[in-house]
C-alpha cells in the first residue's frame, strides 16, 4: 500500500435502483394529487349524501398524503456501509482505544439471568486486545441472583475466551454457540474440547437456574464471596444503596487472568443507589450512572450499549465500528454508530411483524443517507465525548495517541468506593445530567431523544448492517406484548415531536431536510390513528345507507385510487420480498400495520393528550423476554395469541366485527333488492376495502367464535365487542 495515498476505512455506496424509485415514487405523487382534486370538486351538497363523511375523508388521504411524503426521506437516499478491518489493523493495531461496554438488565423475572450472562459472555469475547475491553453489567432490580449468574460467568469466561480465540468461533454466545452445534454434521475443531466446555456450561447454567428456582443464593455461595455482603442494606428493589463490585480488573492479576495466563476484559456490577423518593429514570439513569462510574474505572473513548437479550453474534463488530470513528477524513464527525437489531426467536412468516425488517433494512440506511440514523437504544457504539454532551467543532480531530481511556491502577477497595457515590441517588442535583449531559429524560424513547440531541448538536451518525449480523436479541412473542411496546414507542416518538429537540421546529437548520423528514415520519405514528381509524368505520357504516363514497369503476376518476392502492402494494410487496421477507410475511407485516395503527397508535396518542391536560407520566414498561408454554408453542406454529382480555384487543374486535356486519349487510341488500348490481358497481370501491378488512382480520374471528385453546379471545370480550359493533350499525342505520 503506497502511504502516500489516503485509503479509507470505510466505503459508502448508493442504494441500487434509486431512479427507478423516484420515477414511481413522482408517478405516485401524482395520483394522490387527483385523489385530492377529486375530494375537493366533489363534495356533496348536503349531509343526506355524506357530506360530512366525504370531508372527513378528505381530511383523512390529506394525512395520508402528507405522512406519505415522509416515507420518501427513508427511501430516496438509500446508502450502504463497508468496512476494511485489514487498513485498520495495519494503521492502529498498537493503539486501538479501550472500549466500554454497558450491558442493561432491569427484571430477573422477565429476562432470565442466563440470558444476560450469555450476552455478557458474547462481548467479554470479542476478537479485540482484552485489556481494553470494560464489560459493564447495570443491574436495576439490584438482584443478587443476578449478581450470582455474573460471579459465574466470570470464572466460566477463565475457559471459553481462550476457547473462543484458539478456535476462531462464532457465535460467541456460550448458549447459541452450543445450539449451533446440536445440528452441526462436523466440529470445526476438537470435539472433545468442545465437549468439556459444553459440561462446564451446563453446570454453571444448572446452579444459576437452581438458584433462580429458589428466588436466593445458597448461604455456602454467599460466605466464599464477600462481594454478597453488600447486599446488607438491601430492603428493595426500589430501596438500597449502591452496589458496586470489580470482579474482573488487571490489577487483580490473580484472579483476571484466563486459562492460558493472558488478561481477561475488566468485568463490573452495578445496581445504582434506589430510593422511594427519587424518581431512578429508568434506562436513561441507569445509562448515565454507568457513564460517570465507568468515567472512574477505564474511561474508555468508545461506548457499547447493549439491552441484556441482545448477545454478540459478530467477533469483529468492535472493530467494524473502530473503522467509522478511526477513519482519518471522516471519522472525526461521526458520534455513533448503529448496528441493526436482528432477532433470532422470529417466525418464517413473522406472525407479528417483530423483526421491524423493514425499518432495519431500509429505512435506516435512508436515514443514514441524510446524516445518519435514529439511535435505538442498544447495539450502538458511541463516541464518549459526544455521548456526555460535546458539540461538534470543525476543529474537533481524532487524537488515539492520548491515552484517556487507561485502565487506572488503584487499590481496587477504593476504586470501588470512590465510583459508589457516582451512582447516588443525589449526584445528578443540580447538574446537567439528564438535559445536557447523557441520555435524555423526560420521555419515553430516551434513546431516540438522546441520539437526536447528539445530532442536533453537530455530530454525524452511521448505520451499519454488516453481512453476517452484528447481535441477536428476543422479540415479543405475543400479539399483546408486541401492541404495549408499540404504544410505548409511539407515545414517545409524539413525545419528542412537542419537546425542545424538536426536529421539525428546533432541528431547522441544524440538521438535514430529509433527516426531519425521517423523525417525523416515526414522529406521527400516534397520529395516523386518526385517518387508520377513520377509513376503517366510516366508508364500511355507509355501505350500510348505500351512500358511495368514492368513484364508480367506471369513472377515470377511478383511476388514480386504483394505482395508489395497487401501485403501492406491488411496491411494498416487492420491497418485501427483496430484503428477505415472503408473501405471507408481508400479509403479516400488513395486517400488524392496522392493528398497531388502530389500537397501540390510539392508545399512544390518548395518553398524550391527557398528559397535555395534566395526567401523569405513563409508566415505562420492560417487554417480557420469556413466554408461557402454550403461548410459545402457538408462536411457533404462527397461531395469534390472544389469551386475555384487554383493551387493545377490545378496539380490534369490535372494528373486525363491525367490517363484517356491514359487509353481510351490503351483500344481504345487493342480493336481494332490485337494482343492487348497479348499486354495488357505484360502491364497489368500499365494498373491496370493507372486504379487505374482514379478510385481514381473520385470526380474531377464530379467536372469537371458531377456536376452543386457551389462546382464544375471552367470552365477555366477545360479548362485548359484538354488542358494540352490532349498536354501532343499527344506530347508523336508523340515524337520520
């Protein structure tokens, strides 16, 4: 390589198709403009004949068309990433910068201890000089069986990082990694020492779950561990003081080396001090303390987040993202990068719609087409000076010869006590953590407000899908879990659109057209329940009075409905299908569409308008990472779960039933009066939507009337649904 040449770290390219794209996407353009000019040269003279319903669909494809032209920012500019290891280790293997690592649990209960040391394990191991990697474990239920699982893990990392080094493996998951050899025809190195380390694994993984079984740590565990006695002032979860503990460091030669007497990665725990009067800020607290107690113990200038089921499945994804920062042209601009979350408990045809593959696919490398994408709360690395509040400077540059992210030799009993009161309750007082400093509080989706801040701030991001993925995680595994942590981001996303870092008002001019545009599509998504909802009850309530809401056939006014409608299904489909989907994953991924936008969309954008009136904050809620036998087993066979009664589940019946009643209403009238053949060409249009609506909500009329499982939806919800669509029509019907 000749060194007078700059050769970068990273390659960006053009997404493949882009004028093609922009062809239709104008054709498309075009055709909701005459969809408009249709609604606005045809408005019914007076109310008998639907004026207010034809106004109200107007309304409705005016928001349609206006969160349409948001989409296009997450698909104009598609760009992709590529990195080059080889420069890299060439250039700076000798001073590569230390790397902490911030690993995030919050419940024993719903994210078992085994899953959290299995992700913790996968990035103790990458393929990165060891004495710069700090793992750090946050653990906001201050569990100590979680405590106990890392103790273990510990001594289990003493034999599989060698093991993994020795023999190249990937996965570097113990638990995925074992799996993975279950349908393996051969080893890929020796079997026998595979074999021994699986034993080891199975005998950690039995004392860890004995233990969870019980609901404590046996008393002889306890006694030859004095890291236990910090547990003395624990009262509660949300009552205790902080509890800090070093178990891994390399001035603990003794104990923090490997097998093969190399250095292990330095290996904390930390439950932040809890107390009833202060309000802890969730994950975003929990980021911010590890921030300032791993400022104290390596202060590394490049930060991993990780949420505690989403393990490494990339040995090199350390030195991937080293390739952005590193780049000697670019990389001074760059505050994070982001990795896709992928998930590897997701069906072949995605029963709900949790592999968000097409936001992870596409729609983040558009956003990184204009400055970089969303932070998303986990699988991304960050620069630290960003992340702890710096704003971009022109004059900002790289410096790796600085060596800030030493590992500082202390006496480790004092280490620990001097970072203990970083994580107190009180420290954050009067200061700016929390506002300018670190995640962001104050809503839902911190981790989005918090990248959008960085941004706003100067600073770049990157998104990075690289071809073997980077982590694994669990997605929800039941219709409900899916709609709570729909609603939950929804109503965050709104969240930020009224806040200070607004990114359509505050974000002018500080960051990119397209880069709003993009916030603000994921910004309304609480909002577009309105015209979700609209369009599903009102045109299928007036087939019932036989009043035709949309053109005939017949009419060329017909025509531009008919290509958006097909033109843009064809698009979403082929899309679908090329980034890995199939056809009835899309039909999956469709009908999830509605459901979330008319009941978690709704439910997200109620509790902001009662929240603008003064009610309190909506509670963050941890997505359950387990699930119940029955329930996994219909999972596994792509059969919705309903199980309980539910308010989302309420909304959703009675709008499916509500489409069926009018669609068996309409056909009963084309049947059996005279002239019901040309009545239903002038309505055919609602006819066909009215129809789609009880086709794509099948699942709930066999949850409601056909299946006997306990997956079934509730009697009295039933009841109570069919009472509400049934009053529903009737009243329409006889309302004058």
């Amino acid at each position: 390589m000749d060194s007078g040449e700059y050769y970068p770290l990273f390659e960006t390219t053009r997404g493949r198709g882009r004028l093609i794209y922009r062809l239709f996407s104008v054709s498309l353009f075009g055709s909701i403009c005459f969809i408009l000019a249709y609604r606005f040269s045809h408005i019914p003279i007076n109310g008998e004949n639907g004026k207010w319903a034809w106004l109200g669909l107007l309304g409705a494809e005016l928001c349609f068309g206006l969160y349409w032209l948001f989409v296009q920012a997450l698909r104009w500019n598609l760009v992709f990433r590529k990195t080059f290891n080889n420069r890299l280790s060439q250039r700076y293997e000798s001073r590569l910068p230390g790397v902490d690592i911030f690993v995030c649990t919050a419940d024993p209960d719903i994210e078992p201890p085994m899953m959290v040391i299995n992700t913790v394990l996968s990035v103790m191991a990458y393929d990165y000089p060891a004495e710069k990697l700090n793992v750090y474990l946050s653990d906001d239920a201050g569990a100590d069986i979680t405590f106990y699982a890392l103790l273990e893990a510990s001594r289990f990392a003493k034999h599989w990082l060698p093991f993994c080094k020795r023999f190249k493996v990937e996965p570097r998951s113990p638990d995925a990694y074992f799996h993975s050899l279950v349908s393996a025809t051969n080893y890929p190195h020796d079997q026998n020492h595979a074999e021994d380390l699986a034993k080891l694994y199975e005998d950690m993984k039995r004392r860890i779950e004995d233990a969870a079984k019980l609901g404590r740590v046996p008393g002889e565990v306890r006694s030859k561990h004095n890291g236990f006695s910090q547990w003395g002032s624990y009262s509660s979860r949300r009552d205790h003081d902080t509890i800090l503990q070093i178990l891994l460091h390399k001035s603990d030669p003794d104990n923090s080396k490997d097998v093969d007497g190399f250095v292990l990665p330095t290996l904390v725990y930390l439950a932040r001090e809890k107390r009833p009067q202060y309000h802890h800020k969730f994950k975003a607290g929990a980021i911010n303390s590890l921030l300032r107690v791993s400022s104290k113990i390596s202060n590394a200038k490049i930060i991993l987040t990780l949420d505690c089921d989403m393990y490494s499945n990339g040995s090199q994804s350390v030195r991937d993202a080293l390739c952005f920062f590193m780049d000697e042209e670019k990389g001074h601009e760059i505050a994070f990068v982001q990795f896709p979350q992928n998930f590897e408990n997701v069906t072949k045809n995605d029963l709900y719609g949790s592999a968000l593959i097409t936001i992870m696919e596409v729609e983040l490398h558009g956003l990184d087409g204009y400055g970089g994408p969303l932070y998303i709360g986990t699988c991304c690395f960050h620069r630290r000076d960003a992340f702890c509040g710096r704003k971009f400077s022109g004059r900002y540059k790289n410096d790796w010869n600085e060596e800030n992210d030493h590992l500082i030799e202390a006496n480790l009993h004092e280490l620990v006590e001097e970072s203990k009161a970083l994580a107190s309750c009180t420290y954050e007082e009067n200061t700016a953590w929390g506002k300018e400093m670190g995640s962001k509080y104050g809503c839902l989706v911190e981790d989005v407000i918090t990248g959008l801040s960085i941004q706003l701030q100067g600073w770049k991001s990157v998104y990075y899908n690289p071809p073997r993925k980077a982590f694994y995680g669990l997605a929800p595994t039941t219709l409900l879990q899916t709609l709570v942590q729909q609603k939950r981001w929804a109503e965050g996303e709104l969240q930020i659109f009224f806040s200070k870092y607004s990114p359509a008002l505050y974000g002018h001019g500080r960051i990119s057209l397209g880069l709003q545009m993009g916030y603000c599509y994921y910004n309304f998504w609480a909002i577009t329940c309105l015209p979700k909802l609209y369009y599903s009850i009102i045109p299928s309530l007036y087939l019932l009075k036989g009043i035709p809401l949309f053109p005939e056939m017949s009419s060329p006014w017909f025509i531009p409905f008919a290509y958006v409608i097909l033109g843009g299904s064809a698009f979403s489909l082929i899309e679908f299908l090329f980034i890995g989907g199939t056809i009835q994953g899309w039909w999956n991924d469709l009908r999830m569409w509605l459901y979330k936008g008319t009941s978690s969309y709704l439910f997200a954008f109620m509790d902001n308008v009662l929240k603008f009136f003064g009610r309190s904050d909506s509670p963050f809620t941890v997505t359950a990472k387990i699930a119940e036998e029955d329930a996994s087993q219909g999972y596994e066979k792509e059969v919705m779960e309903f199980g309980v009664s539910s308010p989302y589940f309420t909304v959703l019946a009675t709008l499916a039933l509500l489409n069926l009643f009018c669609l068996l209403g309409v056909l009963k009238e084309l049947v059996l009066n005279e002239g019901g053949l040309r009545a239903g060409q002038k309505m055919m249009m609602q006819v066909l939507l009215c129809g789609f609506l009880v086709l794509i909500n099948l699942p709930i009329y066999q949850g409601l009337f056909l299946r006997k499982d306990k997956g079934r939806l509730p009697t009295s919800l039933a009841i109570k649904s069919t009472a509400l669509a049934l009053g529903a029509c009737i009243f329409f019907k006889k309302l004058n």
